[in-house]
C-alpha cells in the first residue's frame, strides 16, 4: 500500500482538489482501471495555505439536508473554513470524485497531515 504526499500549499482550491480526486482515483498510474478501487493513501500537506478567492469565501455555500422536513441548513464557506479547512478541501474532492458506490470508498484514503 503506497502513500503519496500531496504538498498544497499556495495552490487555489479547485485545482488542488482535482489533482487529489485523480490520484485517489489513481488515474495518474498507467496500470488504471476504472472499476477497481485503488489501494494507495493520499495525504494532504498545508492545507491552511491553500489560495482562495475573497468573492468564493464571500458567495460560496455549502447546504446539508437532514432528510427531515425543514431539515435544510446553509453554511458559507467563511464559516467553515475558519472551523475546519480539511473540511472544505474534503467536500471539493468529494464532488470531482464519480457519483456512484465507490465514492465513498476512495474519499476514506484522504488523509490530512
């Protein structure tokens, strides 16, 4: 099982996420084959550091739904970043990565320093 460090700092959020989605996809190695999961750990170095926009941390909004009714709750990405950064960047991999029963396979190998 191989573990590769990915070193994010001073790179902006969407381009970080999607180099991460493809390696945890493991579409950087010529031996990738869709339909198996890869085996390898990505690990996320200074993600404090990232580049974001100012008007993305003023406009961007996260919604999360309970399933209840009125279970509809909005967080902006101001609040969430100044709780936890390795949550952000985990939600911007999470949506580059396939919507389909392996995603929430190959979210669990991000790993943060």
């Amino acid at each position: 099982m191989e573990n590769v460090i990915l070193d994010v700092k001073g790179k902006s959020l969407g381009r970080a996420a999607s180099a991460a989605a493809i390696m945890l996809r493991g579409k950087n190695l010529p031996s990738f084959e869709p339909r198996i999961r890869p085996s390898h750990k990505l690990t996320i170095k200074n993600v404090k550091e990232l580049n974001i926009h100012p008007t993305k941390f003023r406009t961007k909004v996260y919604a999360d739904y309970s399933g209840y009714p009125g279970g509809l709750k909005h967080i902006g990405l101001r609040e969430l970043w100044a709780k936890s950064p390795r949550e952000v960047f985990k939600r911007a991999v999470w949506g580059m990565l396939p919507k389909n029963r392996s995603r929430k396979h190959i979210i669990k190998n991000l790993k943060f320093e």
